[in-house]
C-alpha cells in the first residue's frame, strides 16, 4: 500500500514539478512522508507492501 502511494506520489510529483512548481513543493513533502514511512515499516521489520 505504500509503495503505491509513493509511485503515485512521485508521478504527481514529476508532473507538479513541470506544470505546476507551486504544487509541486506540497507533493514532495508527501513524498518524502511516504518513503519515511516505509523506511520506519522495513526498520521495524514489518511487511512494507502490505
């Protein structure tokens, strides 16, 4: 699940960043969420795809 969420997040990211700049800081502080989230999940020895 959150592995989806940060290819998504990285898509929308790419594409604030070419049409949209000012978006394109708001989607790349999720992004960065998303990957420390993950990184906590592998850290923790969870499932990080679950």
């Amino acid at each position: 699940m959150l592995t989806t969420i940060a290819i998504i997040l990285l898509i929308l990211w790419l594409i604030g960043v070419i049409a949209l700049p000012s978006i394109g800081g708001l989607i790349y502080i999720l992004l960065v969420v998303a990957i420390i989230l993950f990184l906590i999940r592998i850290i923790r020895g969870q499932n990080p795809v679950k």
